[in-house]
C-alpha cells in the first residue's frame, strides 16, 4: 500500500516548471500509488469557478481529469484557503473526490487526521473570523450566482487584501498554535496528524498524557516541492524530482 500527502502546490502560470513536475508526478508514480491527498491550496490564485479560464485553472483541471481516467487510485482532494470555494462542479470534472477539512482515513490500522492546517493558527483571530465568513453556505451560495468577471473582480481585491496582511503578521501568529494542535490530537482521538498550509515542512514528535504523537507538516512547491510518502507502515518526506526518479529505478 502507498499513499501520497501533497499540499500547497500554489499552481500558478508564474511558475509552469512545478505545474509540469505535478504533471510528471500525476503521469507517473501517482498512478500506482493507492491513494493520493492533495491537502488544499493546489491553485496560488484564488480558485472561482470551473468557468474560470485563466492559467492554469484548464491545465490543472485536464491533468486531474486524465489521472483519474487512467489510474484505480483514489484521488482526494481538500480546500485550502485559496481553493475554499472548490465544489462538486470541480469534483465532477476532475475525477476527484473532495474531503472536509478535518478528516480522519485509516492507514495500516491505524487513525490518521488530515487538515489544510489553517484552522490550527488560533492565534490570527482576524484570519479566523475572515475564514468563517468565507467559508459560510450562504455566502458561498450568493458567490456562485455572481457572473464569473464579478467573481474575478471579488478575487482580485480580497487576494491584494489578504497578501498585505500577512506582511504585517508576526511569522508566530501565522504558525499553529501548541493548544490548537493538542486539543485536535485528544479530540480526534488521534497520534498522527498531517496537515500543510504553514509552509513550514517538519515531522515534529509530541509527547502528551503519556502519548507519543506525530505531526507531519507538508512543504510548500514555490521555492522547494515535497510529497509525503507512506509504504510499509513508514512515512518520508521526499522532493517530489527524488521520487520520481525513484520510483522510475524501481519498476
Ligand atoms: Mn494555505
């Protein structure tokens, strides 16, 4: 059994070198895999519609499309906060089956949480509220009745607001807060959980209540690029080139 962890890819036409590896990867070892997650933020713009033409939305969407027309395995894919309006419309076109953020899968017998990662930064209590009122049916149902150059223009303005306010934010206050990782792991009842959007990659080992616990957080594809691979009850970080690469020795 293999499973595949990627998130925040941030596919965007300013970098086509990574929306060719996620192709290479999607034409390659992904399609033995069992399963592959893409843990939200696939696109860098923010995602409004699969009327939306601009790069990459069509290119993307077609290489989904073909993986999951070509390959058995499953493909899940969670919204992250540039892709929180991705609906059934998109799953319909790609193949693709989405998944609530959080949710729990089972690896090898054993429970595993899978999140975007987002909601674990407490401390950006502004970033909070703003994803609650994104995030809400009706505001979500009242965006997709808009014409798609209103939806463009909505876009526009709220990603110039979101980038200068992440310039002003302490790095500390856009990382996961200690308490919101700990209450997550005991109310899920979990020890493993993976989640992105930090762009902070790290496997980090949690002690609590005589507990051992496992936090693995994906990189990000805009300087660097990693899948998360887990066979043989193991998991390992690997550059997404390196995986390819091995996986092309040995077949
Ligand atoms: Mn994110």
């Amino acid at each position: 059994m293999t499973t595949l962890f990627v998130s925040d890819l941030h596919l965007s036409y300013r970098r086509p070198e990574k929306i060719a590896l996620f192709k290479r990867l999607m034409t390659g070892p992904a399609l033995k895999a069992d399963a592959l997650y893409i843990l939200g933020d696939l696109f860098d713009d923010f995602w409004i519609g699969c009327d939306d033409d601009h790069p990459p939305n069509q290119e993307v969407m077609s290489i989904l499309r073909d993986y999951s027309a070509n390959s058995a395995t499953q493909l899940f894919i969670m919204r992250g906060n540039r892709d929180f309006h991705l609906n059934q419309e998109f799953a319909n076109a790609t193949g693709c089956t989405l998944i609530e953020d959080p949710t729990a899968i089972m690896l090898d017998d054993k429970k595993v949480l899978l999140m975007h990662g987002d909601t674990l930064c407490t401390d950006d209590v502004k970033y909070q509220k703003w994803r609650r009122f994104i995030t809400h049916p009706i505001i979500k149902w009242i965006y997709f009745i808009m014409p798609l150059s209103l939806r463009t223009k909505i876009s526009r303005d709220v990603r110039g607001y979101a980038a200068e306010a992440v310039q002003k934010k302490a790095p500390e206050i856009i990382d996961v807060t200690e308490t919101a990782v700990l209450d997550t792991l005991k109310n899920f009842g979990v020890e493993t959980l993976i989640h992105g959007h930090t762009h902070r990659q790290a496997r980090h080992e949690i002690k609590f209540n005589n507990t051992q616990a496992t936090r693995f957080v994906l990189g990000e594809w805009f300087e660097q690029d990693c899948v998360l691979v887990h066979d043989k009850t193991t998991f390992r970080f690997e550059r997404v080139d390196d995986y390819i690469k091995e996986c092309k020795l040995t077949r």
